[in-house]
C-alpha cells in the first residue's frame, strides 16, 4: 500500500471514530457539570421554546408558598389529617428541557430544594427494583406476607403498667388476615390492594374518603388487584415492607444504589414522620414516607429530578452501568389493569391520552402535588421538569416543547 493510501485511510478511519464517539449517548457529569446546548444545537425553535418557558411561568400555580398552609387547607382537613412529618415552603415556578441528554433550556430556581410530593413514590419503586434486582423478591406476584419479618415499634412506655398490655400484640405483622395476607407486592406497586389497617396513626379509610361517611369503615374490601385506589396509608406500607426486607433506611439504599451513581448532587433528602420509627437488627431506623401528605418526602433539587427523569428515559441505564435492570423499568411501564393509565408508582402512563393529548402514548411522567411533574418522552429522547404550575397546564407546556422539534 503506498504512503498516499495508508494516509487516506487513516485520515478515514479517524473521522468515523471521532463521529461514534460524538454519536454515543450524552450522560451528565457529576451534580453541576451537566452540558448546555442552544435549542438550534439541539434541533428545537429557539422562539417555540421561550413560549414554553413564558407559558409555564404564566401558568403558575395559584396555592400558598407555605406546604404547611397548603397542607392545611387540603389534605389536613382530613380525619386524622394532622401533619406528622415535615414541611418546607416552595420557591417559584421553575423549569428544565433536557433533549438528548443535554440541558437546553432551564428557569426559576433549577438547584432550589423543595419538596416534591408524590413524585417520592416513584423513588420509592425504585428502592423496590433494587430489591428486586438483588434477589431479594422473586416474583412481584408473591405474597409480601412470606417476606415480612414481624416489624417492632420503637415506642416509649413511661413506665407504664405492664398488666394494661397484656396478651396485646407487641409486634406489627401487616399482612396477616383473611384480606391482607392476598396482597402482593404487585398490587401495592400498583396501588390496587385495597389493604385495611391503620399506620402512623393514619387509618387507611382516612385518606380521600368518599361516599357516605357512615360506611367509610365498615365497607367491604375490594379482591385485590380488581380496583385502583390512590391511597398514601397504602404508600407508606409499602415503604415500611421494602425496609424491612431491605434491613436498611431507604435514603441509604437510594443513595448508594442510584443517587450516588446517576451524580446526584448531595442536597436531596428523603423524609419519615415523627412517629414512623421501628428497630431492625438492634438498629433504630425511620421508616420515610412515600410523598408529603402528611409532610415529609422526598426534598429534591429540579436538577436531581432531571438526572432521575434521564435515568428512567434511559431505562435504568447510566453511562456503563445497568443502575436497575431493564426488566424492571419494563414492569414500570406497563400498565394496570384497573387503571391503564397507571403503571407501577409512580409511572402515570398517557395510554388514553387524559392529562396529556398532546403527547406521544409511549411517553410517561412522574407526578406529584405542587405541580411537580417530570416527563418523561423516548421516542424524542426528551424530559421536561416543571414545578409548580397549574395541573391544567401540564398538556400546554408539554405540547409547546414538541412543538419546537425541527
């Protein structure tokens, strides 16, 4: 081969190299160092995508700035409703468009720490796959009573009579009974297991009652896996089960198994309640809460939530690494069969198209009070964080940003 031709081919050779190495799939680095592009680098309408920013800011939502007012004005009205975790007030409407991987645009107060309400339960999942990734569950069609070891409160008796508890139970066994004993861990992802019980000082009848007060507790239970029912109560079960098969606090394993891995930032926090504390192998632990109902919940940066929202778009996939396996991020999305717009906690599904006609039916987004929502579109290769806009504006700004694809 002449000297010309070993040239050229070299020359050829590193121009397809360097092309599979900008083609690769773009992962932010650690916390802060997250790349920008302009949305013409990215392929969007620079003009549609400031609509979209100047939308959502308009579209602001009109409830208190104080969670703790805000609590007491809904979900506190609620027997029972006292909050028992902790509150934090909100900061301004905020925003990120992530395309492709990259940052293209972002607004408000993108590091700002606020709670996010019921976007924690699908965190919550998340701490679940991992369990389930270890091993530790084999079929999510189990029981979950076959798993539970008996749960022992951490409580303070002040020396009371010991003769007033006698033959009382002095352990938690949740899953015991004719009812609860058919629950699986399926039907406590996909929130249809019509458990009875009371946790936290939290009846399960208390959370959204409907209907006529006089059955609220005396109503017959559902088979589960037949009805959907969003049921917080239920939630915090399911976080209390995952401790206490994982023998460990949740943050720990959501930090050292996901949030540490994905470059998470070290601001974020995952909140229990005052009462919600239990012993496990001679440990006290906290049991969290799966959202702010109550208060508590996960207390995250827009930031966090884009590299959590990344990592659900990518399907459990960071960099090298399989954070949780795309088996489980399959099950996540699939949906209920009492609710197909839903599919574990909490994968809200746009099968029917109900909260977002504008978006493909393939797309999904985790979705709490606030608004908080992080959406979650791969057929754009797409996530957009907005907080605190009004629920009727989800479908606006969501449709402004697809818009803006050239």
């Amino acid at each position: 081969m002449t000297r010309f031709y070993r040239i050229l081919l070299t020359l050829i050779v590193t121009v397809l190299l360097s092309s599979t190495t900008w083609a690769q799939t773009y992962y932010p680095g650690e916390w802060g160092d997250w790349e920008k592009r302009t949305p013409e680098e990215a392929g969007l309408n620079a003009d549609k995508i400031q609509e979209a920013i100047e939308y959502a800011q308009a579209q602001e939502t009109d409830n208190p700035r104080s969670m703790e007012e805000n609590h007491y004005g809904t979900f506190g009205r609620e027997p029972f409703g006292d909050g028992i975790g902790p509150f934090k007030d909100r900061g301004e409407q905020t925003g990120i468009i992530i395309k492709d991987g990259y940052i293209v645009a972002e607004w408000g107060e993108p590091f700002r720490v606020d709670m996010t309400h019921s976007v924690t339960k699908s965190f919550l999942t998340t701490t679940i796959g991992i369990a389930y990734d270890r091993g530790l569950i084999r079929d999510v069609n189990d029981r979950v009573d076959q798993y539970m070891a008996p749960i022992y409160f951490m409580e303070w008796d002040n020396n009371q009579n010991k003769a007033d508890a006698f033959k009382d139970q002095k352990v938690f066994q949740p899953f015991k009974g004719e009812h609860n004993s058919k629950i699986t861990w399926n039907h406590l992802l996909r929130q249809t297991s019509d458990w009875e019980g009371t946790l936290w000082g939290k009846p399960d009848w208390a959370d959204r009652p409907t209907g006529d007060r006089s059955e609220w507790m005396t109503r017959e239970r559902h088979e589960p896996g037949s009805v959907f029912e969003y049921n917080d109560t239920r939630v915090n079960l399911l976080a209390l089960a995952a401790m206490n098969l994982l023998r460990e606090p949740l943050p720990k394993v959501l930090r050292e198994e996901v949030m540490d891995k994905i470059g998470a930032s070290p601001t974020w926090r995952w909140m229990g309640y005052e009462n919600s504390w239990v012993i496990i192998d001679g440990q006290q632990m906290q049991a969290v809460s799966g959202g702010g109902h109550w208060g508590g919940g996960m207390f995250i940066s827009a930031r966090d939530q884009a590299r959590f929202g990344l990592l659900t778009l990518r399907n459990g996939k960071w960099k090298d690494e399989q954070v949780i396996s795309e088996e489980w991020n399959r099950m996540a999305h699939t949906p209920t069969e009492a609710n197909t717009n839903y599919g574990f906690m909490n994968w809200f599904l746009n099968v029917n198209k109900d909260r977002l006609p504008s978006a493909p039916t393939s797309a999904f987004f985790h979705l709490g009070s606030g608004v908080n929502m992080v959406y979650v579109d791969q057929e754009n290769d797409l996530v957009i964080v907005t907080r605190w806009i009004d629920s009727s504006a989800m479908d606006g700004v969501v449709k402004r940003v697809l818009d803006s694809i050239e």
